[in-house]
C-alpha cells in the first residue's frame, strides 16, 4: 500500500522543527519517516545573490528540488534513501550521513513543499505551521545568532531582504490550502495532539 504522505510547510521561525521533534518522539521509525528539505540545500557557491552580492538560501531555487523529489517518490516506492546532512556551512561541524527509510507515514517538511507543485500534487495531508511575524524574527535571532553562530547584522539583513519577501511571496499564499494550520504563537500542543491522534488512527486502521 502506498505510504500516506504529508507535507508541513510553514516560514522560517515558525516552529516546524520543533514541531516535528515533538511529533517524532510519539511513533517509531517502523511506523514514521521524516525528511527535511533542509537537507536538500545546493552548496554555497551554487547559491544565487542578491543585488548587494549577497547569498539568498531563501528562494525556491536554493534548494535542489529534483534531488528532493527524486527521494521522495523512492521512499513512497518503498525504497531507502541516504542523504548527507546540511551543515548550515558551519565548517566546526562534520555532516553526518542520513539514512531515510520507508514507512506507512512519511513527512517531507520545509519552506517550499507547498510551491513545489510535482511534490505537492502528491501530498495526501497538508499542514501549515503558523506564528506572528514578531515572533518569528525573534525566533530566527535567537536560533541564527546563538546556536548557528551569525553576525545579528547578517540575521536582520536576511530576514529583511530575503526571509519576509520569500515568505509573503512563496508560503503564505499556500497557507489557504492547509488541510490542517497549527498556530504556534504561545505553543502547539493542540495542534501536535490532532495530528498524532489523526496518524495514531491511520496506523491503526493500516492507513
């Protein structure tokens, strides 16, 4: 039986990682499969640049989107996939060698998996990961600056010029198509708690 595939979208700061720790921590890799398009990331010199030269990793076309895909219609094909983690360029920190396998519930999660309409057009249940702008930036500081180790300049800079016009341009618009919108202002218990009793449910009943 083909696995039951969900994409969850939602703009930088949003929670979705977090969101997807929590909900990994619920079911076993027998049963769950996550990939992230974070992995999927064109290396540096690859990425386009703005007007001041400037590296933009927030467009659609900073991702490499048919390794993407391609990986992901080999997991739906009940196939396994290794992928070398994205580092986020931090050359302290050695990539590890991922290894995704098949499951009856497989997640793909990032910025662009609604805009991708190849990837899209498959997905069976989609979720969208909403939180204030305000919130966000501040999230994106304290995640960019503190744990990655960037300039707060450069933070401000790319939410300016790239994070908010990518995500005006290429997320929200894809907000109304949610099957599901988890609003993670405050946090995202609620939210966290109908989709694993909804994926509880379908393993039960074998999808």
């Amino acid at each position: 039986m083909k696995p039951y595939l969900i994409g969850i979208c939602g703009g930088s700061g949003s929670g979705k990682t977090s969101f997807i720790h929590r909900l990994r921590e619920s079911f076993s890799e027998e049963e769950l499969c996550i990939v992230s398009q974070d992995d999927y990331y064109f290396p540096i010199g690859q990425q386009p640049r703005d007007e001041n030269g400037r590296q933009n990793f927030d467009l659609p076309k900073s991702i490499d989107k048919k390794a993407f895909r391609q990986d992901m219609e080999r997991l739906l094909a009940g196939k396994t996939v290794e992928r070398e983690e994205h580092v986020f360029n931090n050359p302290d920190k050695k990539p590890k060698i991922l290894t995704f396998k098949s499951a009856p519930v497989i997640i793909i999660e990032g910025l662009f998996v609604f805009h991708y309409k190849k990837i899209a057009s498959q997905l069976d249940l989609k979720v969208f990961v909403n939180a204030k702008e305000n919130l966000k930036i501040i999230r994106r500081i304290v995640r960019d600056q503190v744990e990655r180790g960037y300039p707060l300049d450069d933070v401000l800079y790319q939410y300016q010029h790239h994070v908010l016009p990518s995500y005006e341009r290429f997320i929200l618009p894809y907000k109304e198509e949610a099957d599901l919108v988890v609003n993670n202002n405050r946090d995202f218990e609620r939210g966290l708690e109908v989709l694993e009793g909804f994926l509880k449910h379908k393993l039960k009943h074998k999808i």
